[in-house]
C-alpha cells in the first residue's frame, strides 16, 4: 500500500507521496510491522488527502453557483432593461423577438421539469414588471 505513494515518479507533484513520508518518519515503523504501516499511512492520506480535496471541490462548486447566480441575475436585469425600452417605444413585436431568443438559448434546459417552471416563472416575472414599468412611465409623460 505504502509502495504506491512512495514509488511515484519523480515529476509527479502529488501531495500524497509527501505525506507517506511524513507518516513513516512520525511513527518510525520497525521492518516488521508492514501492515501496520500501510494500514496507517492508508488511512492518514486517505483522511487528510480526500478531506483536503472535497473541500476544494466544494469551494469550486459554491464559486460557479454563485457565478451562474450572478450571470443570470445580470441577464435579467438586461432582458427588462430592454422589454422596458421596447414598451416605451411600443415596439411590442420585437419583444416577442428578445423573448424566442432567450429560450432558444435555453431550448435544450427546457426538458427539464424543473427548470422549465423556473424558467417561465422569471420570464413572465421580468417581462410584467417591465410592462408595469413601461405603462407607469408612459402615464407619467402622459399627465
């Protein structure tokens, strides 16, 4: 078990193999006690190894989420920017335009149930608060 940390190539950087040697000299094994050894060094770089890992991987996880957040958030403030735009210049053809665009680029997350639901719940949102918008500042020109 030790052997396949410590026999890795030179060039490899893997965190692992230092930690094999670490293990080794803390204990300080006799020649004996092999299995004991690898038992050890097994569970030690398996522990911090695959904790060290997971939470980089979490970390990684969280940060896209958030980006993917951040992405849509910013999409849809641009989609009512724009509805708001085309109401006030009662261009209302080109919002269905703007509106086939967008679940184009979303025609094939579509199938999923889930994401269908949201999806039409924050388009139908967005595009009726940019419709309020739009006739409340069309109402206050109009006084």
């Amino acid at each position: 078990m030790l052997d396949k940390y410590l026999h890795l190539k030179e060039k490899e950087e893997d965190p692992r193999k230092e930690l094999a040697k670490q293990v080794i000299e803390k204990y300080e094994f006799e020649k004996h006690d092999k299995a004991k050894e690898n038992a050890i060094v097994e569970v030690a770089i398996t522990e911090r190894y695959d904790s060290q890992h997971m939470s980089e991987t979490s970390e990684a996880a969280t940060q896209t989420e958030q980006g993917k957040k951040n992405a849509g958030e910013a999409i849809g403030n641009l989609e009512r920017i724009l509805i708001l735009t085309l109401v006030l210049q009662k261009n209302y053809a080109t919002i269905g335009l703007v509106l086939a665009g967008k679940a184009l680029a979303r025609y094939k997350r579509l199938e999923e149930k889930n994401f269908a639901e949201y999806f039409l719940i924050g388009t139908f949102t967005s595009i009726i608060v940019a419709f309020l918008t739009g006739a409340i500042i069309e109402a206050i020109i109009n006084l």
